[in-house]
C-alpha cells in the first residue's frame, strides 16, 4: 500500500465500506479495482437476461464508462473508465457507477436500441466523419485556387467545422492539464490563415493533422483481452451423472459435487479428485510439463487438461473461475491495461515550442506591424509532420509484418518491441516442439539391433493414440522400418502395451510394468548409468521377460531455438527461461539452447510466471514474454510485450500483442528488427520535420518571410517525413521473410478468422510454450509439485506417467 497514491487509497477505503450491498435491490461486489477499471460481481446478472440489458444500456448512456463488459454466466460486470487523479474524482466515479447497478432495476429501454452503440474495436475509423470536413474543406480551396466561382465564406465555415476537432482538444488540454498543447497552436495557425481569406493552406495542414490522428487510432488493437472469459476455452458441454444417467449439459451449468464423466479426446472441465479409471492426461497447456502423465483413483486433474486415453469418472471440486484455470483468467484480467495506440510523439516534441513559438510570433508581429509574417512564424509549428508520419510508419510495419507471416496487434507493441532488453519465454511448445521425439535406442540384446528393437515397440504401439506411442511409430516410419503384425495384442492404460509378434511375447512400457512383468531392470542401470540423466525419457521394451532394449524420447527443442536465442543474444537481448517441467528436464534444454542456467525457471506455476515477469520490470527491464499455453496467459497480459502462435491456446493468443503466424520462432526475430527500424525511422522524421522548421523560424525573426513560404516549408518536410515513414513497406534488409506474401485481404481475413477462433472452444492441440535471449530473455515453466521419486531413483512423473505409451 506504500506506494498507492492518496486517490487509491481513498478509493480503496471507499471498496472496502461497499463489499457487499444488502440493504438495496440488486446485490453485488467489488472484485478488483484498479484506477481506471472495476470488476464486480453482480449475482443477478446469472438469471436476469432483462436487468442485464437495463445495466448495460444504464452504463453505456453513463457520462463516465468508456468500455462496457458483462459475462452473465459468470456474473461478472467489468467497466473501464475514465477518471481524475484526485481522491475525489475516483469516488465520484464509484458512487455513479453503484448508483447505475440500482437503477438499471427500474430504467425503460427505449425502441430500438441494440447495444451495439460502445461495442466498436478500438481500431474501428469512421473515416467520413472524422475526415469528412477536412478533405471537403480541401478541395474547396483548390477548387476557389484554379478559379471556380466558391464562395469564400462556403470555404471558410467548411475548415472551421473540420477543426473543431482540434479546437475540442486544445480547449481539454486547457482545462485539464492547464496546457498549451501544440492543438493549440495548429488552431490558432488554422483560425488566422481562414480569417485572413488564405484557405489552402488551413485546410492543407488540418487534413494532415486530423489524418494522423485517424490513422494512429487504427494502429490501436481491440479490446477483446478484457471479455476472454475461462468458459471460452472449454467445450461446450460435459457429461454428468445425474439421477443415476449419465447426461449431457452446457459446461457452465457443472456444480461442485458432481460427478463428471470424461472421455478419450474430450477436455477436463473442471477440478476435481479420479473416482474411477485410470487416463493418460496432457496438461501442458496449463502445468508446462512436456509430456503426458497417468492419473488414477484418488489423484487430481484440472479443468482445460486434454484425456489422450482411458475414461475417468471424476468428483467436481472447483468449477468456472474457481478452478486453476479459472484462476489464471483472473490474473491475467487483473493485469494493467494500457493504451494500445503509438505515443504521440509530436506532443512530446512541439508542446515545448509552443509557447516559445506564440512569444515570437507576438513579438515579431507588433514589432513589425505586419500580421502576415506573425501569421508565417505561427505556421511553423513542429507537430503536423510528426503527427502524420510517425502513425504512417507503425501502420507500415504492421502491414509488412502481417505479409510476412507476423501479425503485430498495436502501435504500442511495436514501441515496446523496438526497446525490449529481456526475453522471457516458456519451454513446452515455444522453444520445443511441444510433443515427444526418439532421440536414441540402447540395445540389451546383442542379436537384434535398433531398427529391429524398433520395429517390435512400434509393431505393437502402432494404433494408439497415446503421444509416445505415435512418436515412436512416427520415428519407424520415418527411418523406413517396416512394421509387424500382432498375433496378439492388449493396451493396459498407465502401464504399456502387450503384443505376440514373431512368437515372442512383446512388452513395451514402464518401469513400473517391466516391475509387475518381472523383467530385470539392474543390468541397463549399470551399463547405460547417463540414461536418466538430461532432459531424456525412456520407454523399455522387452521379449519373453528379458530387457531387449530401451528407447529415449524427450520433447525435442525447435529446429530454430538455438539460432533465434543467438541471435537475441547478439541483438543485446537477454533470453530467461520459465517453465511448469522438472528442473533435471529445464536445464537439459536450457543448457542445450544456450540459455544461462541463473536465467532458468522450472516448476513455475503461472503466478510464479507473474511473478518473474513482474520482478524483471520492476529492476527496470523491458520485458517481452513468448508463451502458448493457459498457464502463459497472466504473464503474457503482464508483460510489456507479449508473443504468441497462430496454433496457441485462444486465451493466449488473443492476450499476446504479436502472433506468429507461421508457427516459426524466427518471426519474432523479425518482429524486433522491424520495430527498430520503425523507432529509428520516426527519430529520422523527428529531424526532418524540426530542422527546418527551426530554421525557418529563426529566418523569420530577422528577415520578412512570407506565410505562403511558411507553409511550403512547414507541409513540405510533412510530406517528406510522410514519404521516409512508407519505407517499412520493404522491410528491415536483413530480416528474412517468413511464408508466403499475403495480400491485404488476406490479412484482413487472417484477423478476423482469429478474433472467431477467440470464441469458439479449445481445440485439441500441442503446441509451444517457451524462450530465452540474451538482452534478457527468460523462458518459463509451469510449478509443478515436486514429484515423488520411485526406488530406480527417477521421478514417477518421468518414469511412469511420461514413460507409458
């Protein structure tokens, strides 16, 4: 609370006196507040579809909510707004809006009314009406320039209404920050240029000017971060057992004390304890871990996991956003939410000038009693240009980006990605494939040989859709070892497989089953003593009870891991490493990718995630975080920019600023050497636009300089600038182009089919999680709780759960 300022704590004190409203009509609390957004809880909203349609018309009609989110299934109403730093001012906004959740009860809709008035992206334009006037006004001017009969006054009252815009924000900054901006001075320019008849060059700088803005408003990203609910990357429906039948209901409707029937194929839907049967359970999207594990009677398994085999009756504990996963939601929507548009870099460098420029102007003019050269000093503004080319520029990069295989979400990723100086990344399905490989095959039995040891495990795996098992019957085909037939055959979840080929009894499995099979494990120990050792898994196979070989399997890194984090390195960019997997398994990988072993986090649960993230920013890193599963999407949400892949998880990858398209670590390497170029264009233009201008303007305090001039100079190095901000249409140079070109409508396409996918149910996917560089990259891993080591002295998760196929 140390560092909360008087306003928060105010407000704090004032959430804290309202937890609860009994004694009014609708019930509700205050989740979470952060300056600027609320989140409550508003039970009603579950049963009442009317009272929710009253709030939100209420709140959209309200004079203070920028942004309105209602999830009726989870009772939760989340509004944005804006707000004055002052103690005040925040209560204010706290007393209107729980005035709003009352009277919504009782509120009429008009006829008519859809919702949709607020429900526009933040990028949505409506160009006539915001460039409307301004391009009017222009060819007017033209038109009265090449002698058309147009009435000036026609002309005039055209640029006047098409600067109202910049008149509205001159007059905010007045009242608000107590500022001259440089609104102020583009308007006072605007207004004397059209009150002495000249209507070119007004009407000239107020389309560049309003043109900017619109266009730095379309390189902000939409809002769909804030309505990503837990529910949206669950199936739809679950099966229950309910009056003695097993039935099927929305997943929503699940209660605790349920009894949940999960099949082979279907996702977990909630928390909860294994009844009956025995599943191999993929929980990489949430935990991190790189490989599937064995859950049986008495054992936990959370909601968002995917069952790859066998069917488990499973006891409900924890539903919607009380399960892990649900908890994971709410961090991430607890995290800050910033601007998405590119910074307004003209504010920063004219505001300065601008009441230096008035002076002179002033001065000049009753020195030498001539308006037109007060009129030409006050022309010489340093904004128009960089307020067009910078927004010109980062629409530039995202548009090559998008053709290139990156879709680049906002101008404020592209600021963030141009300065990052830490990569952080996760392990499973970022920086590895996300799904096991062969790495090696020890042989026990001096007649037979790899392909033949091979042949017999994948002979009697072939079918299963156990990961292992298809990794090891993709590893035969791929070497071109031809598979048998079984004479006999049985699968035993948890343990193996059991097949007859060739009259040999064949068992491919566990440490555990070779235990249970009698087979003598002592010999391999001795002769293979670095097998358990590294980020290696094994999978015994044996034939009428002796041990004829071993094969080792590991969730191999990506093909492009160790270059890209080279390259990072090289950039000055430091790579860490977080991860949900084992410490022996996280630092097999980071070792082999080149990552420090002090950069390398392993078992991390997503807070932990967090709380990494939160810490590198805190010591004053800029912080990119690449991530692909549930358990990545709070510190996605926390970083100051955030990459994921077109394949991740939907709650991912809608959190993430940058989506890689094509799947390949290498765009993010792109992604960085375009957002450079993008910064260093934009200081360029800052010169080009300012250079002159200076001159100019010192020219004009000695020398007559005539407003037509002044304009030219003035408009001319905005053009100039505009033409230097196209060139990221070609890209860096020297980042390589990932995939095909795509055209602008199938970039638009791309967009859209991804904000559907954002609302339709997980699919069963595996994908990457993880990376590292050396401007500091960290690559992180879901906590695990600290597995139970067996009397072979390799953890169960490894030795029986990861090892089964």
């Amino acid at each position: 609370m140390s560092g909360q300022t008087t306003a928060e704590k105010l407000a704090i004190s004032v959430i804290e006196t309202y937890p609860l409203s009994h004694a009014e009509t609708i019930h509700y609390e205050v989740v979470h507040w952060i300056p600027g957004r609320f989140r409550v809880r508003i039970p009603q909203l579950v049963w009442d579809e009317e009272y929710s349609q009253q709030l939100k018309y209420v709140l959209d009609k309200s004079d203070f909510a920028t942004e309105v989110q209602i999830n009726a299934l989870a009772s939760s109403l989340i509004v944005n707004y804006d707000h004055e730093p002052t103690a005040i001012g925040i209560a204010t906004i706290q007393e209107k809006l729980f005035q709003a959740i009352q009277q919504a009860s009782i509120v009429e809709i008009p006829t008519g009314w859809t919702g949709e008035e607020k429900e526009k992206a933040n990028n949505e334009v409506d160009f006539v009406e915001r460039l409307g006037f301004p391009l009017a006004g222009l060819v007017l001017s033209l038109g009265a320039m090449i002698g058309l009969p147009i009435p000036p006054v026609l002309i005039g009252a055209v640029v006047f209404v098409g600067a109202i815009p910049v008149f509205k924000r001159a007059w905010d900054a007045i009242q608000e920050e107590r500022q001259l901006t440089i609104d102020f001075l583009d308007g006072l320019a605007i207004a004397l240029h059209t009150g002495t008849g000249h209507f070119f060059a007004p009407s000239f700088m107020l389309g560049l000017v309003e043109g900017g803005e619109v266009i730095r408003d379309m390189t902000a990203r939409g809002s769909d971060r804030a309505s990503l609910d837990l529910l949206d990357c669950l199936s739809k429906t679950a099966f229950v057992i309910r009056d003695g039948q097993v039935v099927e209901i929305p997943t929503q409707d699940v209660i605790v004390g349920d009894h949940v029937i999960v099949y082979p194929g279907d996702q977990v839907p909630v928390d909860g304890i294994v009844m009956e049967g025995t599943g191999i359970i993929d929980q990489c999207k949430l935990t991190g871990e790189s490989v599937p594990v064995t859950r049986r009677v008495g054992e936990e398994v959370f909601a968002s996991s995917l069952l790859v085999d066998g069917t488990l009756t499973i006891l409900s504990e924890r539903v919607g956003n009380n399960t892990r996963a649900g908890v994971i939601v709410n961090l991430m929507q607890a995290a800050p939410v910033h601007d998405t548009r590119v910074e307004n870099y003209a504010a920063t460098v004219a505001n300065q000038m601008v009441i230096p420029t008035l002076l002179i102007g002033a001065g000049v003019g009753i020195f030498s009693g001539n308006l037109n050269r007060a009129i030409a000093l006050l022309t010489l503004d340093f904004g128009t240009g960089i307020r067009v080319s910078v927004p010109t520029t980062i629409l530039s990069v995202l548009t090559y980006a998008a053709r290139n295989g990156v879709l680049i979400r906002s101008g404020r990723a592209i600021e963030m990605l141009a300065t990052i100086d830490t990569v952080v990344c996760d392990k499973t399905g970022t920086l590895t494939i996300g799904h096991a490989g062969v790495n090696d095959i020890d042989v026990m039995e001096v007649r037979l040989t790899k392909d033949e040891i091979l042949c017999y495990a994948a002979s009697a795996e072939k079918g299963l859709t156990h990961p292992i098992a298809e990794a090891i019957v993709h590893h035969a085909k791929d070497t071109g070892v031809a598979l048998k037939e079984c004479e006999e055959w049985e699968y035993k979840i948890g343990l193996g497989a059991v097949a007859k080929i060739d009259g040999m009894n064949i068992i491919v499995g566990s440490p555990r089953f070779m235990k249970q099979e009698n087979v003598d494990l002592e010999e391999y120990d001795i002769r293979y003593p670095d097998a358990k050792s590294g980020g290696q898994s094994l999978v015994y196979v044996a034939g009428d009870g002796r041990l004829l070989g071993v094969i080792r399997y590991s969730d191999p890194p990506r093909a492009e891991s160790k270059e890209v984090i080279r390259e990072l390195k090289e950039m000055g960019i430091t790579v860490h490493m977080l991860t949900g997997d084992v410490t022996r398994v996280a630092n097999s990988i980071a070792t082999n990718l080149g990552i420090h072993p002090n950069h390398v986090t392993a078992e991390a649960f997503p807070e932990k995630k967090v709380e990494v993230v939160k810490g590198l920013h805190d010591s004053g890193k800029v912080v990119a975080f690449c991530g692909d599963g549930i358990n990545d999407s709070a510190a996605l949400a926390y970083a100051d920019a955030s990459i994921s892949f077109a394949g991740a998880t939907d709650i991912a990858r809608e959190t993430a600023d940058v989506v890689l398209m094509e799947d390949d670590l290498r765009g993010l390497i792109m992604a960085i050497k375009c957002a450079r170029q993008a910064m260093d264009i934009i200081w360029q233009n800052t010169i080009i636009v300012a250079a002159p201008n200076l001159g100019a303007l010192i020219s004009g305090i000695f020398f007559a300089l005539d407003p037509l001039l002044a304009v030219v100079i003035n408009n001319g190095t905005a053009i100039l600038a505009e033409l230097n901000g196209l060139r990221p249409l070609i890209g860096p140079g020297e980042a390589t182009p990932l995939g095909h070109q795509l055209s602008a409508a199938e970039i638009a396409e791309e967009e859209k089919r991804l904000q559907e996918r954002a609302h339709r149910s997980e699919a069963v996917n595996i994908s990457p999680t993880s990376i590292e560089v050396e401007t500091e990259v960290v690559v992180l891993s879901s906590n695990v709780e600290e597995p139970q080591t067996n009397d072979l002295g390799v953890s169960e998760s490894e030795s029986e759960t990861a090892n089964i196929v």
